[in-house]
C-alpha cells in the first residue's frame, strides 16, 4: 500500500536535531566519545527488544522511537484491560480486550515515521536463544519477578566471554507508586537482577493460624476467604481473579467473616487489591523510570555519554530524590556468581521445613523447588509418579538425607537456573 | 464498581476520592507546546485532570515531531497548539481541552487577569523576562511551573506563596501514647492476666498490653519518670525479655522491638508547634483559609490540656500486633474512641472561630477536621521563595557551599542561567545551529562561560567556580530537544503537580535539576 504519507520523506538531521548534536559533537566530560556517522547507522539498525508493552512499555517503546531507534520489536502475552487506561497511553477504551503488544506496535508504527516496530504476543519463555540471539539489547519493563529473573538469566547463559557478540546489555525498570528504579545489566561486567533479589522487600503474607483462628484487619478476612473458604466452597474451581462474580463472591464472604469478627474496612477494593496483589501504578512513575531506562539506552548503544554504572533508584513521596550507585555482584549469585552459596539448618527440621524456608526466603523465593544430590534426586515436583515415590522425603528431617558438606541442588520449574547449596547442619 | 473506579483504580490506591476529586476540579495551562510541555499534559490527562489549555503561536516543524510524540508528520507546518490539543485530547474522552494559537503576552494584554482561572502554569520554551513576567502575573492561587531541557539535562522550578499538606502519607501514624496513657487505655492494660496459666492467653496478650504494663512499672521504680537514654531503654527491653516464658511469645518480641520508637514521650513536634507560632494561626481574619483555621482549632484544643493533656488529637491507628481477636478489636476500638473524642473536642473549637468570623459552620466539612486531626502530627507548610526573591536576593552562601561539591549537579543551573543571558544578548542559545562544524565550539563556549564568570562574580563568587567543560557540554547541547529527558522532566514535573494539586505527599521546594550524562539529580531550595 502506498499512501501519501509513507513516501514523504522527513530529513533526518533535522527531524533528529536535538539527539543528532549529541553524536555529532566531541565533549568534554567523556572525551572517548568519537562522533563518527557510523554511530547514525546503527542507531537506525540496531535491533532492539522490549519486554512488556504494558504502563513501562508504552513509554519505552515511543522513548526509543523517538531516539532515532528504527527497528524496534516487543514481546508482551497480556490484554488490554480497562484498568490500563490511566497510563498505559497507547491503547484506547475501544481497545480493551486486544493483545497490548500488537496494539502498541501500530501505533508506533503509524505516528513515528520510519520506524518499525515488530509485536511478539506470546510468552519470552516462548522464544528460544536464537531469537534473543539477534537483539543488540533489551530493555525490561515488566511487573513480574519471575519473568525478571527468567530473561535475566537466560541473557546470562548465552553470554560467552571469547564472542563479545553473545554479550546483551539489559536495561531493567521498575515502579510501585512514586517510586521506581532504573538499572543497567552487562552480563560478565555488573551484577544481575539475580543478585539484588534480597532487596526485593519480603512477599507479603499473613500466618495461617492468624488467619483461621484470629483474624483482626480486613486483609485476614479476605486471605480467609480465598485460602480456605474458596476451596470449602468451590472445589476444584480455580480463582478467576479477573472475573467480577469471583471477586464479588470473595468480598461478600470476607464482609460476612469480618461482621461477624466486628472487623471493619472490608470493600470491594481491598478485596481485589489483596487477592490481585495489586501495586499502584500512574503514568508519571512510568515516564520517569522508562525515560532513564532509554537514555541509559541511547547512551550505551551511540557511546555519546557514559552510561549508568549501574543502579539509579527514584523516590517521589517526599519531593523528589534520585540516588545512583553501583550495585555489586553477590559472589553466590546462582547466576553470575562463582561461589557455591552456603547455608546453615537445623538438622531435625524435616525437608518440607527446609523447602519452607526457600520459599521464604528474599533472595530465593522459589515456588516449587526440586532438590537432589550429586544427581540423586531427594524430591522432585514431577514427573507424578517420582513426586509420589519421593513424597515421604518431605517429612524425614534433613539429618536422615544429608549430610553437612553435602551440596544440594535445587531446581525450580520457573528457574531457567540451579542453585548449589553447601549445606551445614546445626 | 463504576466505571471511572474501575479506570482509575491504580492510582486511586494512591490518592483516594479526594484526590481524584481535586484532580478533575484542576484546570492546567500549558504556555508552549514543547516536548517537555506536552509529557507533562500526557501524565495530567491519563489520570483525568478537568481541563486543560494549550497556548503556543508556532507551527509545528520537523525538529517538533523529532521530539514530541504529541506532534506527528500530519501536523508539519500547522498550528502547534491545536494539533497538541489533539493528539492529547484523545488520551481521556473525561478531560475537556482548550487551545489559542497566540502568544501569551499578547493574550495578557488584552486579557491581564488571564492567568488567574488556572490551577497551575507551565511555561517552557521561553525567555527568562517571559518566565518571570507570568510568574509575577500568577496569583497566590496559582501554581507556576518554569522547565527547561536543554540536550541531556533538565530543570524545573516551582513556585507557589503557600503550599499546604495534611495528607503526607507518613509511613506510621501510630501513636500509641505508652509514656501517658489516657484512662481508658490504663484500664485495659490492666485487664490482662500476666499470670495466667493458659500458654494460649499469655502468648495473645497485645504487645501494646505489654508495653504499658513495664512502662507503668518503671515509672514506679524511677520516680515517675520514663526511660530516656539508650541504656535505660535496653533495661526497659530487658525487663519485657525477662518476663517471656517460652521463645514463641511474638507478642513479647513484638513489644521489645517497638521500644525505641513508641516508648518516647509523647510531644507536640516542634514543626507544629512553629506553625502554632504562625501570624496566620494566631491571627486568623475572615480570609482565612480551612487550614488555618483547623490549625488554630487544634492548638486551642492543645492549650486545653484539661480536655488533651497537652498532646495533638489522637490519630486513632494502631498497627496490626499478635493478638486475639477481641483484644485487639477492644483496643481499637479504645484508641477510635479516644480520637472521635478528640476530633469532637476541635470540632467545637471550629466553630466556635467560624462564628466569630462571621462565616457558616458547614464551611468546613467534618470530613476534612477528622483527616486533620489524624495526620496533625505531619501537618506542613511549604513557602515557595518568588522567583524574583530567586533572581534579586540570591541565596550566595548556600550557591557557594553547593558549589564546592565536584559531585553537584548545581553548576548546570548557573550555566542554564548564563544561557539565558546569552539569548538575551545573541536572539540565540548557545551551540544552536547545525550540529556539524566548529561555531559553536569557537565562539560559544567562551562567550557562555564569561557570562557563567559574569555571574558567579555577581554573587561574590570566584569567577571560575564552575568548570568549563560542563559550559563546554551545554554549548554542546545546543538547546537541542532530546526525548527522553523531555519525558523524564515531563514525569517528575507531572508527579509534583498531583501532588500540589490534591494537597498529598510532599512536593519537591523548589529547583530540580536533572543530569542525564550522569543520572544523578539533586533539589535546590533557591
Ligand atoms: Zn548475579
């Protein structure tokens, strides 16, 4: 199809003034920086890969647009919902519903000139290496730890230090309220998100006990609700926490359990809020992580500037406060590390107490661990006839199965890693 | 859950009704439809601000849509303000959006009193005189809002006489008044059994139960009074520990942890207490305004120690602890008890000063003494210095102390400053033009940087006090639009305008600067 807009052609040193005398012009606080036309060229062919279209992906995609960035794809496996639309500034209302990666590349596609962005609407673990393979970089602008920790880690295991071009430089956002942080991840230089995980504040959760037996906010009844009345009442029904009758049905219970407790602030909001693990999100927090995350992008794919080394955090509670610093590289990073992590347990505790404890635990936070020795497996989450066979492990205490020393390797479905446990019993 | 709930449920988490409420009440101008200028109307209109207008006498141009996602190639050569208007319209069918294809001053001079119909004026993309003009011309009800991005680096300046917070969203509002209990809450520290048998009971007795029982006892034993150094508080913490009967009592854990921060002696901040100071607490006139009045309320509240011991109204909180359900729902329910009493008690002060100024007692909603009342411990005003106090009385000696930082990010305001001056001079920023050959790097950089002396002289200053190589990166800049700082401006300088607008969490006073080279940022109260 050929329009009348497609054979304009925009001139570019002008279209691109503001960016064009950054790489045009030497500088004095980074004097390494040679501005030589190459520079144009590959900002114009680099390929480049977003993950996530949704509130950071929007912004990071018309960033890079903007940037001079031409060949630009995005992978994103959710819909557009009606609760995206206070931010997420690519789609419309008559477009909820459709897939958010797909939408916001034809609007790119149609208001930026020349640039071309390609959608992927799937899963990133439904691509394989050598789609990652052909990305000079990625920049993350995700909501999710594990798809974090999953592109993380793969961009880690295909980096090979004698090919400098398997090395992919990562550019991770993240937002909650006013708050934010941008970072800049070079596999085999930095350390990785893997790494930071113990600053990922702890998964809230509320006691069992507290919950069944004495509950005292709002939250504990809706937890009620949804841990162990949902089960008593539907079965095998799964939670569709998207659906307004689920969430409805769990208000209700929870406002009854709380009357009856004389528990007040139980709404429909907080309901969903708990059981949706809902974060607040705006579009100004969004702006301002995707922002740095493309600059620190422009800067590191031109060498204009020298880029951030390696971690700015945002606060905008109380005014507004910036702090960069260079995060280091945890020695027992599962990931980038070289050292074997060690652990101390008590020895009487059984190996469900033990998996317990991972799961808990900040820097781990695995949901279905497998574990074995020296290749012998001690409990694995499947296949289902192994998981049976090896079930009675779970409640031996960890005496009878290990010794101190011994290094445990744990798996993880969702993981595309191990991790090695020296384990010293106690 | 209606459908504006539902659109909006990611930031009403942040800012509730009110806010909201106050957001769609807004009307925002924009004087220049700049890159920078058209982010922050972007982040405005998703959350649904009531109107907005777009002032700007350009056409749009190629280095516009190079830079501004609100300007495409359809635009080219045709008036910014309306193709702006537009393409930012269409982000919320609920905001209603305004556009003039004229200069600003020439709407002032027909129109003076223009600016007063707006909550906040942006300005971008204009000369220092402009800015300062239209920041003069604002009223005290009006939020001026100068930003400036040139190439990687950006600034922002607030002004606004009086700014005012009661909702700052403090992390913990919790007071638990342990040193001073209320009588109520004496009596039901007092009901629990510490010697009961039932491990159950005693491992549920509420950490703040706890707390008033070994702080009751050690005002016993020292007179009265509570412990006040370090070492006397880890005796308080040991004397809890020593009363635990198996490690599993979380509820003595809880108690011993909570030491330092709730067995203080209950106060009135001394922030509150110079508000109480306040000519416009003390002399309250009918042009006061609901703060003001509050205020005074609440201090007459405090001077009647007979009805509050000398403290600020209870805040009525109290945070989640270990606890049977009933005990815990009972304290609650003490400390509501207590702050509904104490709003009550304000209330009454209320409108007792409403009749004396002659105005309706319903001018004041209770809904806005109760949230007073709660966060009067985290009450603060901000006075933005004008922009002529800025520009006639610098502030020199802390100019040279954030000078004499090499990490500050303060040099740049100088030199956007020095920028300023050099347009005035030239009709043009320093290193504009073609991007390639050597005029810029020639000519000016050493005509900027004897300005940038010029002014640091001016102050008293040492006339190198800022280095060349950062006038040299300026130059370099050449007044260029880059997006990203564009955007990242347009981020920061939307989220202090929310937080103007619906009078929560604690905008930034009063100069931004952004370097993004270095990723580094700083505030500078000018
Ligand atoms: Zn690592």
């Amino acid at each position: 199809m050929v329009d009348a807009q497609s054979t304009l052609t925009l001139d570019d040193s002008q279209r691109w003034a503001g960016v064009y005398k950054l790489l045009d012009r030497s500088s004095l606080i980074h004097p390494e920086f040679e501005p030589v036309d190459q520079i144009k060229e590959f900002i114009k062919e680099a390929k480049i890969l977003v993950i996530g279209a949704g509130g950071l992906g929007c912004e990071i995609l018309k960033n890079l647009a903007l940037s001079g960035f031409c060949n630009i794809h995005v992978i994103d496996m959710d819909t557009i919902d009606v609760s995206n639309l206070n931010r997420q500034f690519l789609f419309r209302r008559a477009d909820v519903g459709k897939p958010k990666a797909v939408t916001a590349a034809a609007f790119i596609n149609k208001r930026v000139q020349g640039v071309t962005v390609t959608p992927h609407y799937c899963k990133i673990q439904d691509k394989d290496e050598d789609f990652y393979q052909e990305f000079a970089l990625v920049i993350c602008g995700l909501d999710s730890i594990e798809a974090r920790r999953w592109m993380n880690a793969t961009l880690f295991g295909m980096f090979d230090p004698e090919n400098p071009d398997t090395m992919k430089p990562l550019i991770d956002g993240g937002t909650e309220g006013f708050k934010g942080q941008a970072r800049v991840i070079l596999p085999g230089n930095t350390s990785c998100y893997e790494c930071s995980m113990d600053m990922l504040s702890k998964p809230t959760g509320f006691p069992l006990c507290t919950i069944a037996n004495t509950p005292r906010l709002p939250e504990h009844c809706i937890e009620w609700a949804s841990v162990l009345e949902w089960p008593n009442k539907h079965g095998e029904r799964k939670m569709d926490t998207d659906d307004p009758k689920d969430i409805q049905w769990l208000y209700e219970t929870a406002l009854a359990r709380a009357k009856q407790y004389n528990i007040q602030g139980v709404t429909y909001s907080l309901t969903q809020g708990v059981v949706k693990n809902i974060i607040p999100a705006i579009a100004s927090t969004n702006a301002i992580i995707a922002a740095s995350c493309c600059n620190e992008a422009l800067k590191l794919a031109s060498t204009s500037a020298k880029y951030l080394n390696n971690y700015m955090m945002y606060s905008g509670n109380d005014s507004v406060y910036t702090y960069t610093f260079e995060h280091q590289r945890k020695d027992d990073c599962p990931v980038c590390g070289n050292a074997v992590s060690k652990m101390e347990f008590r020895g009487d505790k059984t190996l469900e107490e033990f998996m317990d404890f991972l799961k808990e635990k900040p820097d781990a936070q695995l949901k279905k661990p497998s574990f074995a020795i020296a290749g012998k497996p001690l409990y694995l989450q499947a296949p289902k006839s192994l998981e049976e066979a090896l079930r009675p492990n779970l409640l031996k205490p960890l005496k009878d199965l290990v010794s101190s020393g011994d290094q445990i390797t744990v798996t993880d479905s969702t993981l595309p890693f191990s991790l090695q446990v020296e384990i010293t019993l106690v | 859950m209606d459908a504006k709930t539902q659109k909006y449920d990611r930031q009403l988490r942040l800012w509730g009704n009110n806010g909201q409420a106050a957001l769609e009440s807004a009307h925002i101008l924009l004087v220049n439809a700049s890159a920078v200028g058209c982010e922050i109307l972007k982040n405005m209109v998703l959350p649904g601000i009531g109107q907005f207008t777009v002032v700007d006498a350009g056409q749009v141009t190629l280095d516009d849509i190079g830079s501004n996602f609100f300007l495409d190639a359809e635009s080219l050569g045709k008036s910014r303000a309306e193709r702006a208007y537009e393409l930012l319209g269409e982000l919320n069918d609920d905001v209603q959006g305004h556009w003039a294809s004229k200069d600003i001053l020439s709407i002032l001079a027909e129109e003076p009193n223009y600016l007063s119909k707006f909550s906040v004026v942006i300005v971008s993309n204009v000369s220092q005189a402009t800015a300062r003009k239209l920041a003069y011309l604002c009223s005290k009800d009006t939020t001026f809002v100068w930003v400036k991005t040139v190439g990687l680096v950006g600034q922002v300046r607030i002004a606004i006489p009086e700014h005012v917070i009661v909702e700052s969203h403090p992390d913990n509002v919790a007071d638990l008044r342990i040193d001073s209990p209320f009588l109520e809450l004496a009596s039901y520290a007092t009901s629990f059994n510490f010697d009961t048998e039932d491990t159950m009971e005693f491992g549920h007795i509420p950490y703040v139960a706890i707390l008033l029982k070994y702080m009751e006892e050690w005002k016993q034993t020292h007179g009265g009074k509570i412990p006040s150094t370090y070492a006397e508080k880890n005796q308080l913490k040991a004397n809890i520990r020593a009363g635990m009967r198996s490690p599993d009592d979380e509820n003595f854990d809880e108690a011993i942890n909570s030491v330092l921060r709730s067995c203080q002696a209950t106060v009135v901040p001394s922030s509150i207490k110079e508000l109480f100071k306040d000519e416009k607490c003390e002399n309250l006139t009918t042009d006061s305004s609901t703060f003001w009045i509050i205020l005074r309320a609440v201090r007459d509240f405090v001077e009647d120690s007979g009805k509050s011991s000398g403290f600020l109204p209870l805040s009525g909180t109290i945070p989640d602890m270990k606890a049977q359900t009933d005990s815990y729902v009972t304290l609650q329910s003490i400390y509501k008890g207590k702050a509904k009493q104490d709003v009550e008690d304000v209330t009454k002060n209320v409108n007792s000063i409403l009749e004396r100024l002659g105005r309706a007692a319903e001018s004041i909603t209770s809904q806005e003494i109760e949230s007073f009342c709660k966060f009067s411990a985290f009450l603060k005003v901000i006075c933005y210095r004008s922009l002529e106090d800025e520009y006639q009385h610098p502030k020199t000696k802390q100019i040279a102390s954030w000078l004499a930082d090499p990490e500050s990010v303060f040099p740049y305001y100088v030199i956007l400053r020095a920028s300023d001056a050099f347009f005035e001079q030239e009709g043009r920023y320093p290193g504009e033009g073609p991007s390639d050959g050597t005029v810029w790097e020639e000519e000016d950089v050493p005509k900027l940087h004897s300005l940038v002396a010029g002014l640091l002289q001016s102050w008293g200053l040492e006339r190198d006090a800022v280095p060349r190589d950062l006038t040299y990166e300026i130059c370099r800049y050449g007044n260029g639009a880059i997006h990203n700082i564009a955007s990242f401006m347009g981020g920061v300088v939307s989220q202090e305008i929310i937080k103007l607008i619906t009078h929560q969490y604690i905008p930034m006073d009063n100069t931004f600067v952004f370097d993004g080279a270095r990723s580094v940022s700083a505030v500078f109260s000018l």
